[in-house]
C-alpha cells in the first residue's frame, strides 16, 4: 500500500525566529514526513500497512486516512533541533528523526500488547486491529527498518549515532522490564515499588527515547561529545517531566485527548507516580487508598472515581505535577550548559515548555 501523499510546508523556514512550539512542530513533521514514507514503503507490504495504520495514515483497509492522528513528532522535532542548535541544517537530522519515530512506534505497539491496552489515539490499537501476532511482528519491522535507516544514513557521524541508538533501546527494553515486574510488587511494606524506583523506570523507558531523539540531531549535525552528553541530558529530564505528565492522563485525562477511558491507568492497576505518592503520604486518604489496593478489590465504574479521589487528597496529583515542572526545569536549564545557535535554542526552550501544556 502508498501512505497518503506529503503535504506541502505550511511553516516557517528554519531560520526564522517567527511561529509556536505547534509551528516548530509541524515545521519539524514536514521536513521529516518523505523520508519516514520512504523508509516504511521499504517494509514488506503487510507489515508497512499495519505501521501506517499505526502512524495514523490509514484505516485497516490501507485507505489513506486524512483524519488520522499521527501525534505530535515530538521526537522528530527533537531530532531536528538538536542538529540545527549545533549550527547545522537540519535536514542533517532527518535518518535520526526517522529512527526515533520508528523505535517509538514499536515501542507503542509492543507496550499496547503488554499492557492490554485496547485503543491508541481514538482507536484501535494495532493488535486489537490485526491481531497479535501481526503487532508483534508490525512492531519487529519497526525496529528493524530503524537501525538499517540510521546505519545507512551517509557521514562521519554515523557509527556513533548508531551506538546512541543501541544504548538507547537496550535502555528502553530494561525500563520496559521493570515496568512489567512493576505489577508483580506490593503497593505497600519492604518489596513495594518507591517513586525514586518508579523514576529510575521511567528514565529508562520514557528519558532515554527523548535524550536519544536530541542527541542524535546533535551527533548527526557534527556536535563535539560534551554537547551531546549535555544535550542528551536535557533531553532525558525532559523525558521524566513527559511521564509526569502522562500520569497524570492517564487517570485524570480527558477521553477525547487521551483517547483511552479516564481513569485508565487505575482500572489497569498501573503503578504510577501518582499513586506512589500518594501511598507514600501518612494521612486518613493515603491509609484508606492503600487498604483499598492491597485488598484486590476491581478498581472499575464507581471504585475507580473514588481511588482517584483518594489519590488526589493524598497529594498525588500535586506532586506529579511537581515533578513534571522540577524535571522541565533542570531540563531548561541544562540547555543553558553548552553554546547553541540562538533561534533553535529559542526553539527547543518554548518546546520544552509546551510539552507541559497538555495539562493544565
């Protein structure tokens, strides 16, 4: 099957210090958008069409779908910038943009099997679409076409990001495992799962794709090793601020942006930061929310509003938002650490704060 057709630029030109994060966004999506078809029109036809479904280009049927959403590119952007806030162009960025998006897309489609999540962005998720065989073997591809595409991009540059890239999905693959082993722990008493373990996951299985993202525009575009390493810092705090907040959705989020029903992470007894601060607090809510989830009683309908109530009253919900703005923080300011060309370090600034937005 053929993706839908590339559209034109709407957005300003790299250099132009006019537009929003959302412009900066778009921009990014577009300079990336032929390549990323390219690279998924290299798939096996099966395959490629389960990841245009999942990219949200198509329906099951491989018809192109004009009102699929294909998320925010934020990595993509990511990329982008690091390269041209090096002083490079930014179209030096594009096979590490295209191999983070495609790691993130596999990784979306392995987590959903995973975790038994139905629906991905308003629909259904690709193993609920095709199966689960077929999403596995979807999300395998992926993988596959990512490290050929960043293996094959032409440079000095490329054995080390290839090296970024391995070191990042090893990484992801750990913080994945101790997500898993996560729903296997107590809520309370010495074996629980503590926010800093929690935090540790996260850095792993959120950070690390997003100071990947970062530091691979960065390596691409030439960038001396100690800007790197600062850049792929920044990036990974910025990560733990994105997980903050994700947690937050996924028990307070609107269903229309989410695309998952709300409380969605407590009917799946999901740790979570929230939750962990919440059971880590010494008040009547934080007792009674951990008599409730010790007892195994089904968190659904009714149980569900009042868990996350009690989650709330125990400073849950402060807290993680704490978190997302302490990490944006130290984020924004690692970006200060080393000398980047002013328009995209103005970009990459205004973009880590957006990603907070989503909230509040």
């Amino acid at each position: 099957m053929s993706p839908s057709p590339v559209r034109p630029p709407v957005c300003p030109p790299a250099g132009s210090t006019a537009g929003s994060a959302s412009d900066v966004l778009e921009r990014c999506r577009e300079l990336v958008r032929p390549a990323l078809v390219e690279a998924v029109g290299r798939l096996h036809p099966w395959t490629g069409e389960m990841a245009a479904y999942a990219l949200g280009w198509a329906d099951t049927a491989g018809n192109p779908e004009p009102g699929g959403s294909e998320g925010k590119g934020v990595r993509q952007a990511l990329a982008v910038l690091g390269a041209e806030a090096v002083g490079a162009d930014g179209s030096d960025a594009v096979p590490g943009a295209v191999a983070v998006e495609l790691v993130h897309t596999f990784s979306l489609l392995h987590d959903d099997i995973m975790d038994a999540d139905a629906l991905r962005r308003r629909r259904p998720a690709v193993w609920k679409a095709y199966g689960t065989g077929p999403a596995v073997l979807a999300g395998d591809a992926l993988f596959a076409q990512a490290v050929a595409t960043l293996a094959e991009a032409r440079g000095r540059q490329t054995a080390a990001a290839v090296r970024c890239l391995a070191r990042t999905l090893n990484a992801l693959v750990s913080g994945q495992a101790e997500d898993l082993r996560f729903e296997h722990r107590p809520w309370r008493g010495p074996d629980a799962v503590g926010p800093d373990r929690y935090r540790m996951m996260a850095e792993q299985k959120t950070g690390a794709l997003l100071g990947c993202a970062i530091a691979l525009g960065a390596v691409l575009g030439g960038a001396p090793d100690r800007t790197v390493t600062v850049l792929e810092r920044a990036g990974r705090h910025l990560g733990l601020a994105f997980q903050a907040v994700d947690d937050i959705l996924g028990i307070w989020g609107d269903p229309a942006v989410t695309g998952k029903p709300v409380h969605a992470d407590l009917r799946q007894g999901k740790k979570t930061y929230p939750v962990l601060t919440a059971l880590a607090g010494e008040g009547r809510a934080a007792r009674e929310l951990g008599a409730l989830l010790d007892s195994g009683r089904r968190v659904d309908g009714d149980t569900a509003e009042h868990v996350a109530a009690l989650v709330e009253e125990a400073g849950g919900r402060i807290a993680t938002r704490e978190e997302a703005r302490r990490h944006l923080d130290i984020a924004r300011h690692t970006l200060r650490e080393t000398p980047l060309t002013g328009t995209a370090a103005h970009q990459l600034d205004a973009l880590f704060a957006h990603l907070l937005d989503r909230t509040w």
